[in-house]
C-alpha cells in the first residue's frame, strides 16, 4: 500500500483531507471515491500527483510522504 496526503480542491478552496492509502497511485482524470469522517462518500477527480524526488545515494525516509495526491471535488452522497 502506498500512504499519500489528499489535497482536496473545493469552492476555490485546497484543504488537507489526510493521509490515504492506495493500492497504486492514481492518474490524472481517474475518478475515485473516498467515506470521510461522517461518512459520507465524497467523489473526486485526481487532477495531478506530485512527487517529490529524493536525491540519488541518499537513503529515504520510510516515514515521510514521497507523493502528494491532488484531487477536485466533484460531489457526495449519503
């Protein structure tokens, strides 16, 4: 499982939604659904991912996110 932050862009807004977990990370324009905290499943549309890149010989750190998720909120239902 890949552990990735979910940027949420909503209302002209971009807010953290937390860490989530992928099976593999997803590509531009898929369409993926996510329960958040209430409940309620929250559609989204995955705009781009952003890697961060670490430099060679350098060993990374398990604990730190290599990829950030970048989503548009399309809607929700209940």
């Amino acid at each position: 499982m890949i552990v990735a932050p979910l940027l949420v862009y909503r209302y002209g807004e971009k807010r953290l939604w937390g860490n989530f977990q992928f099976a593999q990370l997803p590509a531009p324009n898929d369409k993926i659904s996510i329960t958040d905290y209430r409940g309620r499943v929250q559609n989204l549309q995955i705009m781009f991912i952003n890697h961060e890149p670490l430099l060679e010989g350098v060993d990374g750190d398990p604990e730190k996110e290599v990829a950030w998720v970048h989503a548009q909120w399309t809607d929700e239902f209940y």
